[in-house]
C-alpha cells in the first residue's frame, strides 16, 4: 500500500514536477503524507516533498536568495501539495535532528532523484544523533493537539501521532529511518492500530467509531513513552562528530563547485 498512486495521480504528479523542475534543480523529490506513512485514502492528497540545489553564481551574487518553493493546486480533482528547500538550510535542519529533511534523504518515497543523493546518504547517516529525538517528540505532541481538536474522532490525526512517535523510537534505537507505520505497529506493540490504518483507508476525513476513540484516548500515551524510552536506549551519539560534520560540509562545497556557473567544475 505504501507509495501506491492510481494511473491518474501518477499522470497529474508526472504533469506539475515537471513545471517545477523546468524551474530548479531538484536533488530529490519525494512523496509524503499518507502515501509514505502507509495509509493512502482514495482521496489522499499528492504530497511532494523536495530538496532543490541553486546555482553556485545565485548563492554568490550580491543579493543572494536562498528560499523555499511552494505550490498548493488542485489539478483535475487531485490535490498537490508540493514544497521544496535549498540544499543548505536542508542540510543544517539534518544536524540539527529535523526529520522533515532526514525523511527526504533516506526514506520517503523517491519519485525523482540526482545522481548525486547517492552519495549524500552515507554522510547524512553518519551525522544521525539524539537530537532527532526533540523534532519527533514536538511533531507527535503538535498532531495529538490536533486529534483533540477533532474531538478524538480523526483516525488521519491519531495515525500521524503513532506514525510520528514510532518513526522517531525506531530511528533511535536503530539509526533507520521507517515512515511507514504498517511495517512499526507489531515490532513496538500497536498491532490493534491496523484497525486505525483499515478506518483511514476510507477516506481521507474518516472519522472514528465512538468506541476506538475511547480505547485509543487511554492508549495513545504509550507511543509517547516508547519515544521517550528510544531515547534513553539509543544507538545514536548525542551529538553528530566533528569529522561526520566536516565530511558533510566538504561534500556540500564540492556539490557548489561542481554547479559553478551551471557547469561541472572539472570540465572548466
């Protein structure tokens, strides 16, 4: 079910990434939301998540403009939501534990790749730490906030809050990054959750029935113990070391030389 995309999505995601390509370079482009999480509904929205390189010359330029790209459409009766950021402040998000980047990188579902993210991800699992444990605990307490909101009744709500907290336990105590829910709720113990996935394939605003919001309010608590437990029994450092850091940053300064000018830094 992961990553599953009707003819028509597909068609629609075809006909928008390449509009945005035609306007920058894009390392990766991923999809996201309940299409990598493991709960696609029928009327899921596209979500396109991007890193974009800029040319060495824009970033040196005398007003140099480092910004992140957004387009909120709906194409032919489908929802595309698509958001791309620069290298660089991508990069700095990675080190400092936001899994929005992380998950671009090394696990959501790429539709589009570089050559060159190959040879980024052996750097960027290298700078993994325990910091990425701030950025989930913060995104599962943002999504409980939002069930509540709901009245206990979104099963989309109550399956990001899981999602959230178990792709960041799982991170954390062995240094893979997993999106998809499905594939966690067994090894951390939330099989009765793909009650919760089997709701949410309904529809995008499916909502729960009376009695599954009245176990999960008293359930939901544990996946946010599980994290904290994560945390305590990491295989991560808890800082990224000096040399993962630098080997990063020398990765990125050959990328920018590489793209000076828009040609290959050997050929000049």
């Amino acid at each position: 079910m992961k990553g599953t995309l009707t003819d028509h999505q597909r068609r629609i995601a075809d006909r928008a990434l390449d509009e945005e390509s035609a306007r920058r370079e894009h390392l990766v482009i991923s999809l996201s939301g309940a299409h990598a999480y493991g709960f696609p509904s029928p009327d899921s929205d596209l979500d396109l998540k991007c890193i974009h390189v800029e040319s060495t010359s824009t970033l040196l330029a005398l007003t140099p403009r480092i910004v992140p790209a957004e387009r909120l459409e709906i194409i032919e009766g489908v929802e595309v939501d698509y958001s791309s950021n620069e290298l660089q402040p991508a990069l700095l998000g990675i080190l400092q534990g936001n899994g929005n980047y992380l998950e671009r990188v090394l696990d959501a579902i790429p539709l589009r790749t570089s050559p060159t993210l190959e040879s980024l991800r052996p750097r960027v699992r290298a700078v993994l730490s325990r910091r990425l444990y701030r950025h989930y605990r913060g995104f599962a307490s943002g999504q409980l906030r939002e069930w509540e909101k709901s009245g206990f009744r979104s099963a989309k709500r109550l399956l990001y809050v899981l999602r959230t907290a178990l792709t960041g336990a799982h991170a954390l105590r062995t240094g893979q990054v997993q999106t998809d829910v499905t594939e966690l709720l067994e090894p951390y113990g939330f099989a009765p959750a793909h009650a919760l996935v089997e709701q949410k394939l309904r529809g995008e605003k499916s909502e729960l029935p009376e009695a599954l919001s009245q176990h999960w309010r008293g359930e939901v608590a544990r996946a946010f113990q599980v994290l904290d437990d994560a945390q305590v029994a990491s295989v991560l450092p808890e800082e990224p070391s000096a040399e993962s850091v630098a080997a990063l940053e020398q990765w990125l300064l050959d990328e920018r030389r590489r793209r000076w000018d828009g040609a290959p830094h050997e050929e000049r």
